[in-house]
C-alpha cells in the first residue's frame, strides 16, 4: 500500500475509533469499548472498530479467557492462517513458543505449511489452532490425523469451520469446481465443502475427543450482546482420544 494511502486509513481508522467510543459493546480480544461493533460487507455489527475482530475471534478469546490453563499450560502453540488481532495477542504471552504458518504465508516469520503433509515432528505442540481452513482442504480428514500427529498427548486442538446447523450431514460434491457454484453451495468460492455439525464425528474418527463450545457455553446473554458474539460459531476443543499408533 502506498505510503499516502496507508496515512489516510490510519487518519480515518483513529476517526472512527473517536466516533465510535461507547460502553455498549466491548471486544474481549483488544479490550476496546464502542458504542456498537462495525458492520462487515455481509452482516451488520459484527467487526470491532480497535483490531477488526470478527465474532468468531472474539469468542476465541473468549475460550481463553474462561479456560486460562489452555494457554498457561502451553509451551509451544501452533496458528494456521491467523489473524492479525489474535497473532498480536497470542505473540505476546509470556512463556509461549508461537509458531504460525500458511499454506501461502503472508509475513516473513510464518512457516509454509500444508495441513496435509506437515513439515513438523510428531508431538511437537501442546496447542494448535486452526480456524475457517479445513473448509478449504480437500482432504481434510488426512489434515486432522496430521493434526493429531503433531499435538502432544494432552495437548488440545481449537478447531473451527463454517457450520450450517440446519443439515444433518456434511454435504460435499468433488464435481461442484467452479468458484461460482462453490458459492452457490458451499457459502463461499474457495470452499471445497459445506460442514454441518457431524463435523464433531470426523475430528472423532481422526483420534480427537470433542467439546463442542457455543457461545451460551462460554457467556450469559448480556455477554453474549456485550461482546458481539454470533450463534453460528461453534467452537471445537479436541484432545487426542488415545496415543498415537
Ligand atoms: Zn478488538
């Protein structure tokens, strides 16, 4: 981005920070107070106006908040694909080896990874977490056993995906390749798949036990207004189910 350009957003972002000041809305992710969340192209209140936190990033941190010992018995924690407001804060806990990495990785300290075939050795983390990317891989099953493959014996992986909670079963068409009828039928044009919440019994049958969080889980209703956070995200804490092998 030019230099001029990157001054404007920052000039317009600092504006809308003023504007915006309130204590109607509150972001568990950089700790900012609005008087409502920004809308999304797509949706109406759903980014936070400090670090653009998106529901499902906020209730991420929300889990960490209400579960402490997930990262305070952490040492080393592996990101996929993260975002900017969770990189920034998990960057910064003390005692925590943090690697992330892409399958395309966007700065210079991010591993190139492929979920598939991780370059990593067996039983190398305590923690991993991987949001909205197994929806993308077409072999996601051969993802979540490498997955298990690189997670200690009590570690725990934070799994998330893009559910329709109205279907009773995954619903997958190798044929559908296009990017527009990937749209059409699975939510967005790179998708490979449109999950449904059996997506639980595959993270089983790849040797995980699954808690299923929602955010009536985690949060009472006042919170779950206070902190913007959105019913179709549902968060998926596994653990290996038994040793490798
Ligand atoms: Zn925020």
């Amino acid at each position: 981005m030019p230099a001029a350009a990157r001054v404007t957003r920052g000039v317009r972002r600092r504006l809308d920070l003023h504007r915006h000041r309130g204590d109607a809305v509150a972001c568990p992710v950089c700790g900012g107070r609005f008087d409502a969340f920004k809308d999304d192209w797509n949706r109406p209140r759903a980014l936070c106006w400090g670090c653009g936190a998106h529901e499902r990033h906020r209730l991420q941190w929300l889990l960490f908040e209400r579960r402490p010992e997930l990262l305070a018995g952490a040492r080393d924690l592996l990101h996929f694909a993260p975002e900017w407001c969770l990189r920034r804060r998990l960057d910064a806990v003390g005692g925590l080896r943090y690697v992330t990495g892409d399958l395309e990785p966007e700065l210079p300290g991010d591993l190139r990874l492929d979920v598939t075939a991780l370059e990593l050795p067996d039983a190398a983390f305590d923690g991993i977490i991987c949001s909205h990317v197994l929806e993308h891989v077409p072999q996601d099953t051969q993802a979540m056993r490498e997955l298990r493959r690189v997670l200690r014996p009590d570690g725990w992986l934070l799994a998330l995906v893009p559910i329709d909670a109205t279907r009773t079963a995954t619903y997958e068409d190798a044929s559908i390749v296009t990017p527009e009828a990937r749209l059409a039928a699975f939510w967005q044009h790179d998708h490979v798949r449109l999950y449904a919440p059996d997506f639980a019994d595959r993270l089983r049958a790849a040797g995980f036990t699954v808690e299923v969080l929602r955010p009536t889980d985690l949060a009472d209703d006042d919170e779950i207004a206070r902190f913007g956070l959105s019913d179709a995200d549902w968060l998926h804490l596994c653990r290996p189910a038994s040793p490798v092998g």
